[in-house]
C-alpha cells in the first residue's frame, strides 16, 4: 500500500532491485545518486524551488505517524503503528531530571530507526546539534566525544562494554560529557559501576520499549545510592506511566515478588501493522503486557529480571539468562558473555554460554561450571562453553543470539 518511495542516493542498486518487486506510483531520490534521474525526481532539487514556509498540512496527535520495527530479538521483527501525539510527549520525557543549560550536543552513533533517531528529534527541537556517525566503532566514538564536545551520548549496554575495553579510552577527554543514556537490553550492574568510574556520574538508565516508549529511568543520582555491589534497578516508573507487577492468572503481586511487567500511559502503541491478533494479545484494557519479568522493591524502584521469551526451561526449574551473564561478568576470565537455551532432539533446553575471554585468558566449561553452581545453583550452570572472538550484534546493538543458536548449536 505505499505511495511513495524515497529513495537514499546510496541505495539506488537497492532500489534498481525492489522496484520491479512493487507497484509504487511515485519513486523520488534524496539527491541525484550515480544515474542521474533514471529512478526518480531529486526530491532535494526540487524542493529548492518550493516556497521555505510550513506545509499547511494539519496533524493531530491521534493521526499515524509512521511505523517502527521491534528489534526482532525473539522473533520476526513486528509493525508498530506511532502516533503523533504519544511521539511529541517523548520529547517532554527526555527532558526528566535534565537541569536548564546550554543546547546538547548529541552523538548519534547506532540507527536513526530506534532510539537514536528519537534522541536526534529531540535534540533539535531544543535548538541542539546532532553528529551522526554511519555505524559504531568505539574508538571513533571516543574521538569524536573529545573533537566534537559531545554533550549526550545513547547507547546500549554492550556498546558501553565496547568503549571501556578500548585502549583509547583512558586517555580520551571525556569531560564535555553531562548525559550518556543507555538501555534496549539488560545491562550488567557490575560493567555500569565500572563505567560509572570512567564516564563520571553522567549514567541514566531508561527503560522502554517500542510499544510503550518510555516506562523507568534511573537518574545519576539514583545510580550512586546503590553502592558497589549487588543489582542495579532500571528505575522508577515516569510520572505519567502506571507499572504493575502481576503473576500468570494477572494477580498485582506486591513489592518484592517476581512477576510479568504491565504498563498503562498515553504512551503506548497504536497496535501491530495489520496484527490485530498479536495486538489483542499484548494490549488488554488499556494496558500492555511487555513481556519482561521483574520486581518492584520497598522504595518503588523497578528491578528486571529478564525477557519472558528467554526463559530457558531444564529440568528441574528455570533459568533467566541474564541473572548467569550478570554473574558471568564477575568472573576474571571473561570479558563478554551471552547465555541462551538450545533445544535438543527430545524438545529439552540447555543452558550454553558464549564467552569472549579477559586478556590472556581461556576459561574451561568445568570451571565456569563450578563458579555458577557455587553461587547459582547446579540448574544454572552452562552445559556447553563457546569461546568466540566478539558477541554478535543485531543492527540495533543488542545481542543476536539467533544467531549465536544458529552457528554455535545448530
């Protein structure tokens, strides 16, 4: 059903490939690309001889803005249906617990099509400057932090382990720095206090997702009061967003007990892309189901346990992966981990681990063994070690176990 394609003057092979595919009638190029004109109007171009004046098109915040794909994590990436209203509160939020100064400067180093392109909205709607990178490298992320005066940086937690592992960063001048965001995936306490020490007490945890957008954060402030060991909390709700913790027959289960995460606000998606099966199943009565599993405490801070879909079932209870890789990153002998269940011909899941290695080091699975049932539990230690080079990465930063399932346990 589109109407319109627009066309990057980098992918005009793409689009030489999928037209023929489709039945577009209007094809326009962001510039006049390698052949000139043959795909479509240079929508640049032409633009120039328009009127440098606002479209007199009216929005309203229940009109559709567009729609954002899940990070495709546990699945088949999904639909989402924005819309204009719940987008613009976005831009209030960003603005919690961020003191009146001068304009941000925001480094926008991961994809424009999920939080960074929020970020970048954001930022220059307050009269800000954005500086994109094509993709993430630590250590051009570390230069251009100290060359551009990078005032605000998002990342996801794997991408903080990238930039403190790197050489560069303990003689990089981080001091323009006064906001690094992270969040999209579950970060490990003891990697954020080390980051905490190198970046300075600029950290703020957010906790979202594209169905609900904004759910929990967790100021620098807050960071600091969680001392030096144990787990750190994604937060407390926003004010203008309801969490409740419920168990499986939908029970509100008290502080302090372990349940499935619901949230209500004016935030929430639309719905699925033409899903209103899928959509049915996650949106009931106005809340939504988001599929985590966690825990408020008795000061109303929000504790996440982890995916519902990751849960490994083995015999003899279940096992959260990212309670094992949070410990897994206490051990001196790894660096990086990613845990994830294989299942094998009988239909039962094992806990296997890929681990890259601490400098100089080569952990053995009896050892990781031992160190996870002495402090877990037998149920929670790894049946299969992986010792790989680097965790992979989905396009948006987070961890692709598909795809370590794929090639290290198919």
């Amino acid at each position: 059903e589109t109407t319109v394609l627009l066309v990057d003057a980098e992918r005009h092979a793409d689009a030489a490939e999928l037209l023929p595919l489709i039945d577009v009638p209007t094809v326009l190029t962001l510039g006049p690309g390698p052949s000139g004109g043959a795909i479509g109007e240079d929508v640049i171009a032409a633009s120039a001889h328009r009127p440098a004046e606002e479209p007199a098109v009216r929005i309203d915040p229940g009109d559709d803005l567009g729609i954002r794909h899940t990070g495709g994590t546990t699945g088949i990436p999904k639909g989402i249906v924005s819309l204009h209203g719940p987008y613009r509160d976005m831009f209030d939020a960003a603005l919690v617990g961020r003191p009146e100064e001068e304009p941000p400067r925001l480094l926008a180093a991961t994809s424009l099509a999920h939080l960074a392109g929020v970020f970048s909205d954001v930022t220059l709607q307050r009269g800000g400057s954005v500086v994109l990178q094509r993709s993430f490298d630590p250590g051009e992320v570390l230069a251009a932090i100290e060359r551009e005066r990078i005032t605000d940086l998002w990342v996801l937690p794997p991408l903080i382990y990238q930039l403190l592992d790197h050489p560069a960063v303990g003689r990089t001048d981080l001091s323009s720095l006064r906001r690094l965001d992270y969040g999209g995936c579950a970060a490990s306490p003891t990697r954020i206090r080390e980051a905490l020490k190198v970046f300075g007490p600029v950290l703020v945890s957010l906790y979202g997702m594209s169905e609900a957008q904004k759910i929990a954060f967790l100021t620098p402030a807050e960071h600091a009061r969680f001392g030096d060991d144990g787990p750190l909390p994604v937060g407390r709700p926003f004010p203008d967003v309801e969490v409740e913790i419920r168990a499986a027959d939908g029970t509100v289960l008290p502080a302090g007990e372990q349940g499935e995460v619901y949230v209500r606000s004016a935030t929430l998606m639309a719905g699925y892309w033409k899903q209103p099966e899928l959509t049915a199943q996650v949106l009931r009565g106005g809340w939504l189901d988001t599929g985590d599993i966690g825990y408020f405490d008795a000061d109303g801070y929000l504790y996440l346990a982890d995916r519902l879909k990751d849960l490994i079932i083995v015999v003899g209870g279940h096992v959260y992966p990212t309670e094992v890789e949070e410990l897994l990153l206490t051990h001196p002998a790894i660096a990086q981990c990613a845990v994830f269940g294989v299942r094998d011909s009988q239909e039962s899941e094992h806990v296997h681990v890929a681990v890259v290695p601490a400098q100089g080091q080569r952990p053995q699975l009896e050892e990781v063994r031992a160190f996870v049932t002495a402090h877990k539990g037998r149920i929670y230690a790894p049946e299969a070690l992986h010792l790989v080079d680097a965790i992979p990465l989905t396009s948006v930063g987070k961890p692709d176990k598909k795809r370590l399932r794929a090639t290290l346990a198919g």
